[in-house]
C-alpha cells in the first residue's frame, strides 16, 4: 500500500534513496561504557556527560521496553490492520522507495491515523507508552506540548507502521506526522542511530515565529549553539559564518573526503570545544538513554567531535539579529541541521559509517 503523502506547508519534500541496515554487536564493541574509559579529551569523545538516570531506567524496565511493546502491539493487530499497517523489512514503496527509512517534515507513513476508528483503545495505549518510552520523561511534557501546537494533540495526524517481524529478527516501528518521524528499532539497524534519519520540529506561534521563538520546546537548542559563536572571535566567526543555506531536506553524509560547511571543531580552543559538547548534551537531551548511546558510538567511530565543524546561516536570520536560527553540527557521518525559519525544523542522520544515505 503506498504512504499517505500530505501536501505540505512549510516545505517540499523529495524522494530519495537509504541503505539502512542489526547494530546490536557494533554497540557491544563501541558501547558509552567503553567511551567513558578511553583516554581521549571530552571534546574528541563524548562520555559520562551523558550518563544514564539510573530511576528512570527503572521505571522503564517495570513498564516494559518499547522494543516489547511493539511486539505487543504486533501480536494484537487483527489480519485487517496487519494488512494495512505491517510490512516487509525492505519495503519498497513504488513513488517513495524504501519507505522503512524515509524521513519527512510533514507525512504520513501509513493512511490510518491513530485516534481513528482503526485502532482499538488498548491499541492507542500501547502506542503512547511506546511514544513515551523513546523519550526522557521530563521532555513528555514539551513534547506533548509541541504536538499539541502543531497537530492538536497526541495521535491527531499521526499514522504509525511497523517493518518486519517484532520478537523474531529485525524489525522497526515508524511513528510520522507533522514535525515527527520518530523510530524504535529493537537494535536491527547496523551502525545507525536512532533507527534510521528522524525529524522534529515546532511552530509554536503560528507558521512564521518571531525572532525569539517564544514558545518554542526546541529553540534551547539554538540558544545553545548560539552562546557558542559568542565565544568565537572575529577570525572564527568569519569561518563558521556561511551564506547560503542548503536545501531544506539535505541530510544526506559528505563522508570523510567531502568538505563540511562552517568551522572544524578541531580548530576551537578547549574552552570552546567544551562547549561544543555541551550543545551535543542539549541536542540528544530529549530521547532514551539507548538511542543518546547510539549517537555516541556513531560519533566515536568516525573520530569524535574533533571531525566535525559547526556552521551559521546568514540567511533566515530572523529579525536581523545576529542571532543565528539556522545552524548544522555536521560530521563524515553525523548531520543535525537546525532549521529556525519560519519556525523550527531539525533534521538528523547519524550513522558510524558514511555509506549510508539518507531517503528524503
């Protein structure tokens, strides 16, 4: 069955192509527990800042895992609802390609939307505690705020769909919506974070925000990056600033031969590399400590930090501020590119190899 394209207000999409593919023993081998015993500096590898709230995982082992709850949820489909909604591993939709690892900023994976009359009411409930179990419990209520300002609330135009067998080999479950394609994956998706590219967004006060984003769930984000080029001098602010923007899906990896935009992290004094990492802290903040995890791994594989540079866009400087709403953090395999114009897009792929591509 094809995926429910909507049209969108904020911005075209356009089909791609990804090779996404079981990253269960890459991270048995580049695990945060290993990070947090090497010997590099904070800035080059990223560690203990992001230890895990030893309550919360509690919490989440007696509720049972995400992974679980989507073979729940699996297990208590109807043949009707499996038809619909569950597909092949390697799917290929006929417009879309791999629709698995699609990645959009307003879409809809499959055609039936959560508070409909497809789902049961358990079946909504297993969804949530799903939802809620890739997120850090003290980001539930921002998110729900987002979704609230941006799709009227928790399920409304939200579609979820589940790729191959849960419990039983690889599988992955794909939440989409307006601002949202969020992923659990049960660690099927080799030397992937996250299950794959993910995309979050918010538009706070209607479609074109203000400068100061007020409102905003998101926008620390930027606050963070920004006191960064507050620390930069004349010299460096002129090589992390850049003109134009890219294109508003360009997610996809430069790899290590390619030329990343801004200024190389390796070139920022320690002071400066710190906060670097403090900015990575705040840009995984919101999810499970597993998916931060991944991110790290995958950072670590291609050299840390010190291989990535930092850009500010010129363009979509909202008010003409010289507080800079469109940013990219990027490595040979790490993109998170925080679009602030009109109102907040992120886009993020994060893979420990560079031969993965995005589908946009």
């Amino acid at each position: 069955m094809p995926a429910n394209q909507r049209s969108c207000l904020d911005c075209d999409s356009v089909s791609g192509e990804i090779s996404s593919v079981n990253r269960r023993d890459f991270l048995k081998t580049a695990s945060v527990a290993a990070l947090a015993a090497g010997s590099l500096p904070l800035w080059a590898e990223p560690r203990a800042i992001l230890a895990a709230e030893p309550a919360a995982a509690a919490a989440s082992a007696a509720a049972g895992t995400p992974e679980s709850l989507v073979k729940v949820l699996f297990d208590g489909l109807s043949a009707t609802q499996k038809k619909e909604i569950c597909f092949p591993w390697d799917h290929q939709d006929p417009k879309l390609g791999l629709l698995r690892t699609r990645v959009a900023n307003n879409w809809n994976i499959t055609k039936e939307e959560l508070n409909g009359d497809f789902y049961t009411k358990d079946q909504r409930d297993v969804v949530r505690k799903i939802f809620e179990g890739i997120i850090q419990p003290d980001w539930q209520k921002r998110i729900d705020r987002q979704l609230q300002d941006d799709a009227g609330g928790f399920g409304e135009q939200q579609s979820i769909a589940i790729f191959g067998q849960p419990g039983d080999g690889k599988f992955e479950f794909v939440m989409t919506g307006r601002h949202m394609t969020m992923r659990c994956d049960g660690n099927s998706s080799e030397h992937v974070a996250f299950g794959g590219p993910i995309f979050y967004g918010h538009a706070a006060n209607g479609f074109n925000e203000g400068p100061a984003h007020e409102g905003n769930v998101f926008w620390p984000q930027a606050q963070a990056a920004n006191k960064l080029f507050e620390m930069l001098d004349g010299k460096q602010r002129k090589s992390a600033l850049v003109a134009k923007l890219p294109r508003e899906q360009d997610s996809g990896f430069r790899g290590t031969g390619g030329s990343q935009p801004g200024i190389p992290v390796s070139e920022l004094s320690s002071d400066q590399r710190e906060h670097v990492q403090k900015v990575l802290q705040v840009l995984v903040e919101p999810y499970r400590q597993s998916d931060r995890d991944e991110v790290i791994a995958c950072l670590k594989a291609q050299g840390g930090l010190d291989r990535c540079s930092l850009a500010f866009y010129q363009d979509g400087d909202l008010g003409n501020d010289g507080v800079w709403d469109c940013w990219r953090l990027e490595g040979p395999a790490f993109v998170w590119y925080f679009r602030g114009s009109p109102h907040v897009h992120v886009w993020v792929n994060v893979a420990a190899d560079p031969s993965v591509k995005l589908n946009a």
